[in-house]
C-alpha cells in the first residue's frame, strides 16, 4: 500500500526501515480503505516517520511505550512557531495536523487507545441500575438516539443526587425528586421539562420493579402542562417549498444526494432518520415501491417510487455516490464515507431554508414534512389516510393539522381579511 502513496523506490525503503512500518502501513491501508485522499496519507506518514524517531530516541521499546510521548512531541514540533499563528483556533489546527496522524495510527494498533478524543460517557445509573438500558432495549423497544436523550437527563440526576450525598436509590423520596426538578427547571424551557420528567418517571417505575425502592416514586413527578392544540404546524407554503428544491444545485456530488433527501421529505413526509436508514433493499425498481422500515411508530410502510423521487436517486446513485460496499442509499461527502446520520437530513433542509431566504423558527426536515402533511389535508384526504401515509402512531398526531385552515390565515395576515371572510 505504500506503494501506491509515494512513487520514488528509495522513499518505500526508507518507510520500511522504520521500527514502525507495520503501523504506519496500518495508518496508510485504513486511509485507502475509507476513500481518504493520497494527499491525507502523504501529509500523516512524514509526520508519523518524525514520531517513530522521536519515540525511540527518547526510549520507546515497544508499541505500548508510544502514547506517552507523543505530548512532548507535539510541543516539540510547535516549539518556535507559536508566534507564527494568528489566532487561537490557528494553533489548534497546527496541533492537530501533528497529534491526528499520530492518534490515528495509534487507535489502529493499540486497543482501548482513546487519546484526546472526549470518552464515551456511562451510562446513567450503570451501577446502581444496570439492566436500565437493557430494558429501554428490550422491552420498551426504545430507539438508540432516545437513549441517549434518557442518558442526559439521568446523568443530570445521578450527578445532582452525588452532590447532595445520596448514593442508594432506596434513599430517593419525593422532596429530593422535587427539589432537583424545580432546579433543573431554572435552567430548561418547557419541552425540556417534560422530556426530563418523562425519563425519571420510566426510570422510578423501573426502580420499583426491580424492587430497587419500596415505593412507585413516578406518580410525583409532574411535568407542565402541553395542551396539545396549543401550537400549529411549522410548515411553509408550496411555493417556498419549490423555492427550497430549486435552491439546490444539483451539478455536484452534495447537490445530488441533497436534492434526493428533500425530495423524500416533502413527498412522503419522511423523517431525518428514516432517510438516514435507507438501504439500497429497500429501492424495488421492478415494482416500483420504496419501503421505509425503521418508523418511528415501529411499522414499516410502503409507497409508490413516484418518478421524480426515482430519477432523483438514480441520479445521485450514479454520478454522486461514492464506490463503496455500504448497503445504505445516502452516505457522507467526505470520507469517511460512512452513512448519513439521523441529523443530517434535519442539517441539509435547514441549510436549504436558509440559502432560499425562508425565516421560519426551528427551520429543519419536520418543517418539510409538515408542509407534506400540510398539503394533503388543505387537498381534503382524510386525517386516517393522512396519518397513515406518514407514519403517525396515532390519529391524535394527525388532527393538529386540521384545527386550522393555514393558507386561509396567511392570507388573513398578509391584509387580504375581506376576501377570505
């Protein structure tokens, strides 16, 4: 693989003699394998020659003795340019084009290696509670990405229960649940609140039952009221929505895959993560049908591929999707071309309100979804047809999109009252 970065014969012998061919041959074959650019790898291997020198003058022996000197190399490759940087965030990018290569290959060789990337944080109640996880896994069949959201927010209990010295759950009681719940309420707006009082309450019933605590603590923790015809869609006109599509420029690679995406938002109502999911399975071209089978409700749906969408994918599988064995439709446009996550829909549709010029709060891919829903109720299908075609757990969902005639209230707005009246 060396080979293939550097062309001159004298510089593949030169690399070999080195006490640390193997991982830096690890370093270069992991950096081919992702798509990364010959010019990433020419970069890393100087440096990480220069560190394998540095590293054995100082005493290294072993593959074991080089996280300990690669700091003082840092510092030693910076000494006398610190002068040289304009800013703070300048010095930043000069250490880690030092210290990246380095952790890189040495996260390829030593396992467990972690280096200044931020440590995985535990799980909430690991010790106390260790099967929590397994339950929300198993039982309430809760997604990963909600998992998290209960992690936060029981690692914000856990840590307030440390500091006012209690490390027992059989020590829990309702003054304690409601003197960390008016704290944390200084702090988190409304939705928030009831997120947080959502995750104490499953973990105080699960305590319970794991008989953990004597007592059902849940049914005292109230979170505030959400009337639920409180607020209206955040959906946009379908003109803007087309001011959105023909914002993207679908000449380049990002063009393609992103004009796909927002296309499977406004015409099936699609969420961020459901795209995300996508496999190339999931496309049935004989048929026509796109399955989406990861719903949030837990069901899977099928639709018509309408033509648009199909030409849109086919476009990008084509001319804007890189070469990869990954199964999944859309990838990241840098490598490591990994699939796209569950926010990067929610990212591109912001970045495409934005670029069209359309100001709406919390701009994102539920805003397109919503003018989906949106649409078809102002075109008279039903709030069951409706719910159904886009995934709703239940028909309450849908009947926010009903209370109101939206395009009757714009119009209201824009001063032309006479005439919808």
């Amino acid at each position: 693989m060396i080979e293939q970065c550097y062309k001159k014969p004298e510089t593949w012998d030169r690399i070999r003699a080195s006490w640390l061919f193997e991982p830096i041959e690890r370093y270069v074959t992991w950096h081919h394998d992702q798509g990364y650019a010959g010019h990433r790898m020419r970069h890393g291997v100087p440096v990480l020659m220069q560190f394998a020198e540095y590293a054995r003058n100082r005493g290294a022996k072993s593959w074991a003795d080089l996280p300990a000197h690669m700091p003082s190399f840092v510092d030693r490759r910076l000494h006398g340019r610190r002068e040289n940087y304009r800013n703070e965030r300048a010095r930043q990018h000069a250490i880690n084009a030092v210290r990246g290569p380095v952790e890189k290959m040495l996260r390829l060789v030593l396992p467990g290696f972690v280096g200044s990337r931020r440590p995985l944080k535990p799980c909430a109640f690991r010790q106390q509670a260790p099967g929590f996880t397994g339950y929300l896994q198993q039982e309430r069949g809760v997604t990963a990405n909600t998992i998290k959201v209960y992690n936060i927010n029981l690692r914000g209990f856990e840590a307030y229960l440390r500091r006012i010295g209690i490390s027992e759950l059989a020590d829990l009681s309702p003054s304690v649940l409601s003197a960390f719940i008016t704290e944390r309420g200084e702090r988190l707006g409304k939705n928030g609140m009831i997120g947080l009082c959502a995750s104490l309450r499953v973990f105080l019933r699960y305590v319970h039952r794991e008989r953990l605590h004597g007592r059902d603590l849940s049914a005292g923790v109230q979170a505030a009221k959400r009337y639920r015809l409180s607020t209206i869609p955040r959906s946009i006109p379908w003109a803007d929505v087309q001011r959105v599509l023909d914002s993207v420029d679908r000449r380049s690679a990002n063009g393609k895959r992103d004009y796909a995406i927002l296309l499977l938002m406004v015409t099936y109502g699609l969420r961020s993560r459901e795209i995300g999911a996508l496999t190339l399975e999931d496309l049935d071209w004989q048929q026509e049908r796109l399955r989406v089978p990861q719903r949030k409700a837990g069901h899977s749906t099928a639709y018509p591929l309408s033509p648009i969408v199909g030409e849109a994918i086919v476009d990008y599988l084509k001319h804007g999707r890189q070469k990869t064995e990954d199964r999944h439709v859309f990838l990241r446009a840098l490598a490591p071309y990994l699939p796209c996550g569950s926010s990067c829909g929610s990212n591109r549709a912001g970045h495409y309100l934005r670029k069209a010029g359309i100001a709406i709060t919390r701009g994102g891919s539920h805003t397109l979804r919503h003018s989906c829903v949106q649409r078809l109720v102002d075109a008279q299908f039903t709030l069951k047809t409706i719910g159904d075609y886009v995934g709703h757990a239940s028909p309450d969902t849908t009947v926010i999109y009903a209370k109101v005639n939206v395009e009757a209230l714009r119009e209201l707005a824009m001063g032309q009252g006479e005439e919808v009246l």
